[in-house]
C-alpha cells in the first residue's frame, strides 16, 4: 500500500517555497473542526497544559489554546510563517537564537506563552524544549517524508511527557491516484509506529467530497483522528 509513495521526498527549501509562493492551500484560517470536537479528551481536566505543534505553520489553533490559559510551543522551517501567525493573532514577539541549533531562532510571546523555533524538526529535542502534556499533529506526520517516520516517532515519543496526550490527525486515500504531499498514513504503520508503548484509539474517522481535494483526482479521502497515550505500567 505505501509503495507508490515509498520514495517521494521532500526538501526544506521546498516547504519554504510554498509558503514564500503562497501555496498554502493546507493553512486553515479557523480553529481545527476535530480539535474543537475533542479538546476536552486532550486536556482532560488539566490546565495549563504545554501543548506542541510540529510543523506548526501559522496555525491558529495555537492563539486558541494560549486563549484558554494553555502554554504552545512549536517548531517550523518557514521563518514567513511564523512571523505572519503573530502578524495575524496581532501579537508582539521577540527573537532570540538558539545556541543548541546553529542557525535557528525561537519566537516567543511571554503574554500568551507562545513560543516558536525556526529550524528543521529534526533539530529539535526534549534538551531544547523540554516535554509536553499534549502534542496536536494535524499535518506533521501526513507530510514528513515516508522513509523519516520511524525517526519521527521516535522524536515525538521522546517529547512526550507521562500524561502525555497526543492528537494525530493522518489521512486515507489511494496513493496510486496521488503522490502527495499530505502523505497516506495507513493505520497498520501507525500501530507500528507507535503502538510498541501507547495505546492508540481512533476518536473519529470523516469522509471528504470537499472541492479543494479533487486536483487530487482521489477516488475517496478519509480524515481520522487518533488520541495516543502511553500504556500504563
């Protein structure tokens, strides 16, 4: 099933071309409608959870959760993006670089407890930004390339706090139609991925006939979301 798909890449510079072309058909300007739906199964009852974004774009989900008390971190090549999510959430930021990553910078918002790292994912590690209470993956895994995801299960893995509670949004569609980006996910890998030392359930699984997906020329695509915890001992 992952064949057609096995050896597709892509490069940095080529997801900063799409946001320096403005080729972001993937940036939604409204709050995820499956974060909004299963927040509370995120949160569970705690406040003040460190929430992470890998590939975090200029996603507004994060101003939503700084909104309600919870602090964001996230990590994004495209230093354009970054600088138009606090533009656009009409928030100041200051910039700093990171000494552990030569060449990257974080932005930070200390009012909201935002804060935002420009460099590759990969470069990124709990010695940087320490671990979190919940991770929302809406369009990380789907684009990392296929022959990357077991280093980036074991990235997120080591990002994970205990009570962890990492929201993963993959998708479902026939990779002989389309060669991604987004990337198929199909459950099995993910099982392999990640059930090892997690428990993995799928919170809602949705059908799209939406007209942006149709360039895909995709028979069917299906959205499921998964809540990802680690087994108890």
């Amino acid at each position: 099933m992952l064949e057609p798909q096995a050896d597709r890449i892509m490069a940095l510079s080529e997801w900063e071309g799409r946001w320096t072309q403005g080729r972001t058909a993937f940036h939604k300007t409204t709050v995820h409608e499956m974060l909004e739906r299963n927040i509370e199964k995120v949160v569970a009852g705690r406040t003040g959870v460190r929430f992470f974004f890998p590939l975090c774009g200029k996603a507004v989900d994060m101003k939503w959760l700084a909104d309600q008390g919870h602090s964001v971190v996230g990590v994004e090549i495209s230093e354009k993006a970054i600088k138009e999510f606090f533009q656009e959430s009409e928030l100041t930021y200051s910039e700093e670089s990171v000494p552990a990553i030569p060449g990257a910078k974080v932005y930070k918002n200390l009012e909201k407890n935002i804060s935002l790292y420009q460099c590759d994912l990969f470069s990124f590690s709990s010695s940087v930004g320490g671990q979190f209470g919940a991770i929302w993956d809406r369009g990380s895994l789907v684009a990392i390339n296929p022959r990357d995801r077991e280093k980036y299960s074991c990235l997120i893995l080591s990002l994970m706090a205990k009570d962890c509670r990492y929201l993963l949004s993959t998708l479902l569609y026939n990779p002989e139609l389309y060669k991604g980006p987004p990337f198929l996910v199909p459950n099995e890998q993910l099982h392999s991925l990640f059930g090892g030392s997690c428990d993995i359930e799928l919170l809602q699984s949705e059908e799209y006939q939406e007209e942006k997906y149709r360039s895909w020329r995709v028979d069917s695509l299906s959205e499921n979301v998964h809540l990802i915890t680690f087994k108890r001992s």
